[in-house]
C-alpha cells in the first residue's frame, strides 16, 4: 500500500466554498515558501472562480497570482480546475479559446489540469482533454458525482474506465456537493480498481453532509491514492475535511501521508490570521454539516438562493412546494446535478412552476438546456416534456452535435479587437477579454475598482457585509451601532443619559459607551400596504419593469401580456388577471416593483 497523496485547497476551492472566492494573492504570499516545503501530491490554486473574482472584486490579474505562486513554489505540483468546455466561466467557448487558454495556463506553470463537465459529456471534455495532452501537462479528468436511477456505481467505474482510455494521468470523483457515502466511495473506488484500472484516483469531496471523513476512510480502504483537503482555519462545512486531521488520522497507518505535522501547524497560524480578515464573509449554514441533503439532494447554497428568490417574490410560503416540485423537474429534464449551472436551471424552473403552473414560464436557460446547448442529460428527456417546453417544433430546435461545434473560432478577432483598442500587453489579456469580455476588459483599461483592499480589511463590525454576518447568526438583530467616545450617527436610538433614583434621591448619570453594541429588534419594519383601486392589477413578482405592453385606454384580455418583468435574472411575461379597458398605469419601464405593487387599473 502506498502512501496517500493529499491534494491542498486552501488557495482555490476552499475559500470558494466558504469565503466567496475573496483571498487576495497578498494573502497567499507570505505562506507560500513554507507550504512548499510541505510535499503534498499538488495545491490547487487557480481556476474556477479565482479567475472572475480577481477581475471583479480584488483588481487582481490571475495571471499575475499564477505566476507569483509558481516562482515561490517550485517543487509543487500546481494544480487548476478547468470546467472543460467553459474554462473558467458558465458559457461553451470555441476550441480555439480553450487550447490556447490550457497553452497559456501551462506555459505559467499550471502542472495538472483538472478537467470536469458538470454532465459528465465527453464530447465537452475532450477538447480541453487532448489540449492538456498536447502540452505534455498531467491530465486529471473528472467524473462528476451525484445521486440519481442512472448515476449507479457501474456508471461511474465505466465512465472512469472510458477517461482512462482518453490517456488521463489520474481521475477525480469529484463529489461538488459534498453527498457521497463511505459505502458509495468505497464501491467505485474499489471497482474500478478491481477491474483493472491504472489511474491513480483523487476523491474531492466537501464536507456537506458530514459524512465525508467517513468516506475518506472507506476510500483508503479501497486504495485511493490523493485525498482533497483544506487547512483547517477555512474548512469543513461547505468546504472539505480539515488537512491537520485527515494527516493525523492517517498517521502510523499504512495509508500515512508523510506530511510534517509541525510545519502544518505553522502554516494554520498563518491562514487563521486570513480567516479573521474576512470573518464578514462567514455564515452559520456554511459552517455545520447538513445531512438532509442525502435525502432531498439540495446543496446548501441552492436552498439559500431559492429561499431569497422566494422571499423577494413574497412567496416565501411556497417554499415546501418548491423543495417538492425541484426533484420531479429534475427527473423530467434527465437528472442533471444539482450544481451550478444546471441547478441554476433546475431551481428556478421549480420555483416559475409552483408560483405559474407547470412549464407556462420558461427561462431562456431552461429553453437552451433542453435544446441541448449545454451537453447531453444524463438520462433522456421524454418527447412530451421536449414537446411541453419548446412547443409543437421542438424537432427543430433540438440539436445532436457537440454544443462548441455551433461556435466559431475567436481568438484572432478578440485578438484583433484588443490590440485596435490598444490595449494588448501580454497574449494571456487576449483570454482575460475573450473569456470575460466586460469584467476583462475593464480591467484591462484600468478601470476596476476593488470592493475592499487589505487595508479595509477586516470590516468594522458596523459595515453592512459585517451585519450582514452578524444577522446570519442572530437574525432578530435590528440595527447594528458603534460607539467610540462621544455618541455618533444613529446615537438618538439608544438612551446614554439616565435619571437614576438611589435611595429616594434622583442622579443624573451620563454613559460613554464604548466598542461594538448590539441593538436587537423584532425586525421587519414597518411596509407601507400596497395601494389599491377598483380594477387594480397588481404585480405577481418582484422585479424591475422591463416593457409596459399596452397604453392607457387598450382595452386587454384575462391573459394577455401587458408587461414584462425582469425577476430572478430572468425575463418574464406579465399577464392580465382580468380583462377591460387600461384606465391608468401606474409604473414605468425601469421601475422596481415588490409582489403586489400596483401596476394598473383595468375596469
Ligand atoms: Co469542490
């Protein structure tokens, strides 16, 4: 038995999973020579989304990170997570794109190319695939791991079986929602290795459901060769099990890691110092375990969005119809995991299904998923339910090739493109643009502005991001103020001068607080009630008017469209309650509405 590998997060998945992606390259740096010290099987620290953040919220080039992390890690495996066909976005980019993306990434010292498709399509691997091959890089490709009738543990050891075929140097089971069991780890592990397989295999698992130190062990017992984990300071919940621990576990078995323990503890010190710089970013649902989601399947954050999406619709009440109707559209659309960006898909159409009826409201992306575009459905979509989505023609729309065929050549356009608006200082710009054409290029003009730089950091307790975290873990919290000397702002709310009676005789007193003070309330201030007139139809979601459809003085049908409305990020038909004459509309294109603002009077 060899030793087991372990595979460290901290700089990638782990503050995805936990700190929304928000570790600067400034905090990684000062770690970086002691943890290359450490000899684990590879530190993954780029891709997903540390490529959108970066230019987005930090004002940070990920070129530039990539390339401080390999000069001061020159005897580690660096590794990158590359969403095959979508690289490091939610989109298909053409052939040219991703190979000259894996070229670049390569050439800056990515060592191996971790290759997953959230479909497990082949045809949206295999491009990425050979591109990692053709740059004499190691290739891990990825079986995607979720829980449904098709995803049996046949299915995965011959999908494993097929990537080993398409010269993958190792496979991930990459279980992104934190759902695999000890029994289920141990099984497809085992069976692929019993019927013969090479690769060695990586398990990456989160934490989610807390059963994955479990599971680890069952994958030991099976012969995994690389565990996934994360520095304990930002790990477990959302994120994976803990790197101290499973090192310690492991320790004088015949699976032990060889990891130095003391140096790991050095590098601990160093990143919960990171931990507390971004404490506003911790939430209470992300720290603990969540069993449930074995049973109903839903990642923890899919709950969180559809709970606020049914809160800013005023449906929150539904909110028991949706977790009920997301399995059946997951059923009926083939069973694709419940991870971004199917789950985007599969839990707003729960949500348009319960609050309009079933498959009335249709998404552009609910649309682009059936047709195809975003790779093969697990299991088949019925006919009918093709038919009830894209209408009598459906034929016509549903596509067969590879959903990057349909995509023409860029990299010569953008490249073009960049260089006329003089702008071109390295060939890696040219990806940055293509691959995130506004955030990419604001960038590159200079123009992005960072959300928060060290120096912010960490937030006083009366930024909204803090209260925001505070609200999390005591949610009747009201208003949060601070006081350093002499009362300020919102001071008029809490009392600082009393009358005090001590013994029959009346004291006035004065009181200086000082540090952070709480102020907790019932919540839920005051909302003005909707106005209502005779006719009146109100709006059925909240949103932002996009089109008013008719004028004062049309006359309308029960049914007939009258206006859209931009909700959830998607666009959506407004339609008439009742019928008659448009007597007065009330809002105007661009303005906000809440569920049940009123929109117009129709008698
Ligand atoms: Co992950």
């Amino acid at each position: 038995m060899e030793k087991i590998g372990i595979t460290e997060l901290i700089l990638r998945d782990a503050h995805q999973s936990i700190l929304a992606t928000r570790m600067r390259t400034e905090d990684m740096e000062p770690i970086l020579e002691k943890m290359d010290q450490v000899g684990y099987w590879a530190v993954e620290m780029w891709g997903g989304a540390t490529f959108d953040v970066p230019l987005r919220y930090l004002n940070q080039d990920p070129w530039d990170r990539l390339r401080l992390i390999r000069e001061k890690m020159p005897n580690t495996k660096l590794m990158m997570l590359l969403r095959a066909q979508n690289i490091v976005a939610y989109r298909n980019f053409p052939d040219d794109i991703v190979q000259k993306f894996v070229h670049y990434a390569h050439k800056n010292g990515i060592d191996v190319f971790r290759v997953f498709d959230a479909l497990n399509d082949l045809r949206n691997m295999d491009t990425p695939m050979k591109a990692v091959k053709a740059e004499g890089a190691h290739l891990q490709a990825c079986v995607s791991y979720t829980i449904s009738p098709v995803h049996t543990t046949e299915y995965y050891i011959k999908f494993m079986q097929d990537l080993e075929k398409r010269g993958s140097d190792s496979i991930c089971i990459k279980d992104m929602a934190g759902m695999i069991s000890p029994k289920r780890a141990y099984d497809i592990i085992k069976g692929y290795k019993d019927q013969g397989g090479k690769c060695p295999v990586d398990l990456h698992s989160h934490s989610t459901s807390g059963m994955t130190g479990l599971a680890y062990q069952r994958a030991a017992d099976a012969g995994v060769d690389v565990l996934d984990t994360d520095m304990s300071p930002i790990a477990e919940g959302t994120g994976h099990p803990a790197t101290e621990s499973v090192v310690y576990a492991f320790k004088d078995t015949e699976w032990d890691t060889g990891l130095n323990i003391d140096l790991l503890m050095e590098i601990r010190d160093h990143f919960r110092k990171i931990a507390k710089k971004y404490r506003h970013l911790i939430r209470m649902e992300a720290l603990r375990p969540d069993p449930s989601i074995v049973l109903h399947q839903i990642p923890g954050g899919m709950i969180s969005n559809l709970v606020s999406q049914l809160e800013m619709q005023g449906a929150i009440d539904k909110l028991d119809d949706v977790l009920k109707e997301i399995p059946i559209v997951r059923e009926e659309l083939g069973y694709p995991p419940l991870v971004t960006p199917t789950s985007q898909v599969v839990g707003v159409q729960a949500v348009m299904n319960v609050l309009f009826g079933r498959y009335k409201n249709l998404p552009k992306e609910t649309l682009d998923y059936v047709k195809g575009m975003y790779g093969k459905s697990p299991a088949p979509i019925s006919d009918d339910i093709k038919e009830l989505i894209l209408g009598p023609d459906w034929k016509d729309q549903v596509i067969t090739c590879r959903p990057a065929d349909l995509l023409e050549p860029e990299w010569d356009l953008r490249k073009k493109e960049l260089e006329d608006m003089g702008l071109l200082k390295q060939e890696e710009d040219v990806l940055t643009y293509a691959i995130y054409p506004q955030v990419g290029l604001k960038f590159l003009k200079g123009e992005a502005v960072p959300e928060f730089t060290t120096d912010d950091l960490p937030l006083p307790i009366d930024h909204p991001a803090s209260k925001a975290m505070i609200k999390s873990f005591f949610p009747e919290v009201k208003e949060i103020f601070v006081y350093d000397e002499e009362p300020k702002g919102g001071a008029a709310a809490i009392p600082t001068e009393f009358d005090v009676e001590v013994d029959g005789e009346m004291f006035e007193v004065k009181v200086n607080p000082k540090g952070g003070f709480i102020v907790a309330g019932a919540g839920g201030g005051a909302e003005a009630p909707p106005t209502d007139v005779e006719g009146g139809f109100k709006s059925p979601m909240q949103g932002t008017v996009l089109s008013i459809k008719v004028a004062e003085g049309d006359k309308v049908e029960e049914g007939q469209v009258v206006a859209t409305v931009e909700a959830m990020k998607m666009e959506t038909e407004v339609k008439a309650d009742h019928g008659g004459e448009v007597k007065k509309i009330y809002v105007d294109e661009g303005d906000s509405v809440e569920t049940g603002t009123l929109m117009m009077q129709i008698l």
